[in-house]
C-alpha cells in the first residue's frame, strides 16, 4: 500500500511540474485523471479490492469529468 502511495504522489507531483504551457482544458484532464486516479486506489484498498484497478478506473473518469470540466472554463 505503501508502494502505491509513494507512486501516485511521485507521478503526480512530475507531472503538475509540466502544466504551465497547458490550456484549461488540459490541465483539467491531467489534475481530473490524477485526483481520480489517487482516489480511485484509495477506494479500493479500503473496500479490499485491487489498488491498480481502482486507480485505473478511477483515472479513466476523473480525466474524463476534469476535461468537461476544463472545456467549461475556455
């Protein structure tokens, strides 16, 4: 669990360094699928199911909704 934690902060935090030269639009899906993602694997360690599924699954929607999301605000 510990693995998993240490993954997500790392990827997220590389990954919001590149966002100063990125539309709205992109820096929704990124921070959505981030956020997701990481809620995502919590979720589904607490409820005793795969943390890399939920973390897929959860990256998948929350991408999806942060670049609706983002599209709004252009």
């Amino acid at each position: 669990m510990l693995k998993i934690k240490l993954a997500l902060t790392t990827a997220a935090v590389l990954t919001m360094l590149g966002c100063t030269n990125m539309t709205a639009q992109q820096q929704g899906t990124l921070s959505g699928a981030a956020i997701g993602a990481a809620a995502g694997a919590g979720i589904a360690a607490i409820s005793g199911g795969s943390g890399w599924t939920g973390a897929a699954i959860g990256g998948v929607v929350g991408g999806t909704v942060g670049n609706i999301k983002g599209k709004q605000q252009q």
